[in-house]
C-alpha cells in the first residue's frame, strides 16, 4: 500500500490510511510479539500496536477510522516507536500531530525549595523526580550527562526503554532495581493515581526486563548513597554516589544529587564535562527554574 504524499499535510485528512498502511506492513516478530498462528489481517492488529504505544486502544481505532480529533505530536511518536518507524516515516506521521500545550507537558509544577536547590548545585549533576519519577527539571550539568538519551521525560522510560542506558550504565540492573522499588512505593502510596498505573502498564508491555523486577516481592526500600559506576563517551568512567533529598512541601517530589569523592578522578572529570555544559538549567518539563 501507497503511503500518501504528506509534503503539505494541512489537516488529519490521510491520517487513518497512513496509520493502516504502517501498521499492515510490520509483522508480529518484528514488533517482538508472538506469532499466534493465522491472522485475519495483514501486519500487527490495532490492539496490539496501542499496547506497544501506549495508549487506549478504543482511542487508536478511531484514530485508523478518521473519528478522532487531531492527536498531539507526544501521541504519534509513540505510535511512531510501536510501528518500528525510521526517521524519515516518523517525521511523516508526526506532521499531523498538534504540539502539546506548554501547561501540559510537566505532570506536576516543582515545588518553590527544591527549584532554589537545583539552581545551587550547579557543579555536580542534580535533578527533581516527581511521583513517577518523570524527570520535572535538571540542571545543564545533569542534561550533559545524559546527553546520549533521547529524552530526559521518565527516569523508567530511560532505564528501561532507550538503549543508552546500556552502555552508560555499569550496573545497569541494579539501577533499575533501585528505580522500580521507587515506583513501586509511590504506587502503594497512591494505589489509584492513574499516572502510576499508566506508566506500570506501559512499561509492562514495551519491556520483559521490566515486567520481571515488577513481578518480584523481595525489591526492598530504595537505598539513598549508593554508588553509581556510570560510562560517558566524552570523560569516560565515573563513580558518583546517589544522594536522594526530600522537600516537606512536596514530600513526593525528590532532588537527586549525583557527587563524587573530592579530589578523585570522577571529580576531574566532571569538571571537564561542566566546561561542555554551558547553558541555562534543562527544563525538561518546562519548569522555571531560577
């Protein structure tokens, strides 16, 4: 099927063809899914390219059938990730999608104490993790070391689903250990707050790693002061402990601080990356920060 000519896209009009003709050209094992046997259908059903992305699949079919209102550029590059999509077709599709509002894009504001820290530790990496632990805000030496992410939105999704976090991650399971022991007592904190189950259910269908730490009884409470032992393709090896501190005002906001031993080689080395990281604060969720 012809994909159509989206140079001029000025509406959702082609939207619904576009989305079936993507979705009819992947296969089941080339989205990782069981092939159960014979299909009706070509490609991937609608049910299963919304699990993969994410969102309600009552909501994606309407999408193929034209009946929803415009979806928002943060909705197609998800479905853009379930269908597999190289650069090229994602730019395409996502040239229907309506930029999400400003007020929109952070789940929760930072609180008043932690934006006067963040903005005081600018010599070591620090960011404010809210609920479920989107990332509210990073300083530019925080956004530096992580610049090889594609996105600075979820600590989970990070750990989880980007690739990255392979190679920068030395210990890589237990620091996404120490990140699901995190979620999972915010979920028991607040046992209906959708973004929790939101983000649990995502995870649990885009990640088997995932599924598997989640599935376990024995995770424990999240441990502030470990040692990170971290890979930066620009300075090289770093250890760096992990000091989590808490805001009264917003208990369930948290500022992580990431520092290493005076007068070691991580410590020059996160210099040498400080001289790359010029720049105002990252507001990844477009909080102002001092």
């Amino acid at each position: 099927m012809t994909a159509p000519n989206l140079d001029h896209v000025t509406s959702i009009e082609g939207l619904d063809a576009l989305l079936r003709s993507y979705r009819e050209r992947l296969t089941p094992a080339a989205a990782g899914l069981p092939d159960a046997g014979r299909r009706r259908v070509p490609g991937l059903r609608r049910a299963e390219v919304a699990a993969l992305a994410g969102i309600s699949p009552g909501y994606y079919a309407r999408l193929e059938r034209g009946q929803a209102a415009p979806p928002s550029t943060e909705v197609l590059a998800a479905v853009a990730r379930a269908l597999r999509l190289d650069e090229q077709d994602t730019a395409r599709l996502c040239r229907y999608g309506r930029p999400a509002p400003v007020a929109s894009a952070c789940s929760e504001p930072v609180s008043a104490g932690l934006r006067l820290l963040i903005g005081q530790v600018g010599s070591l990496p620090a960011y404010v993790l809210g609920r479920t632990q989107d990332v509210l805000a990073l300083n530019a030496l925080g956004a530096a070391l992580w610049q090889d992410f594609a996105r600075h939105d979820n600590l989970l999704r990070m750990l989880f689903l980007d690739p990255a976090a392979d190679g920068f991650h030395r210990d890589l399971e237990r620091a996404r250990h120490r990140a699901v022991a995190d979620l999972r007592r915010a979920a028991t904190h607040a046992p209906h707050d959708r973004r929790v189950t939101n983000l649990v259910g995502e995870l649990a269908v885009r990640s088997a790693a995932f599924r598997s730490l989640w599935a376990r009884n024995d995770l424990g409470t999240p441990r502030t002061g470990d040692v990170e032992q971290l890979r930066h393709r620009g300075v090289g090896h770093l250890e760096l402990r992990h000091q989590a501190f808490r805001d009264r005002a917003a208990a369930h906001q948290q500022l992580i601080v990431l520092h290493p031993e005076p007068g070691s080689a991580s410590a020059d080395a996160l210099v040498l990356l400080g001289a790359t990281a010029a720049g105002p604060p990252d507001q990844a969720c477009g909080a102002a920060l001092p």
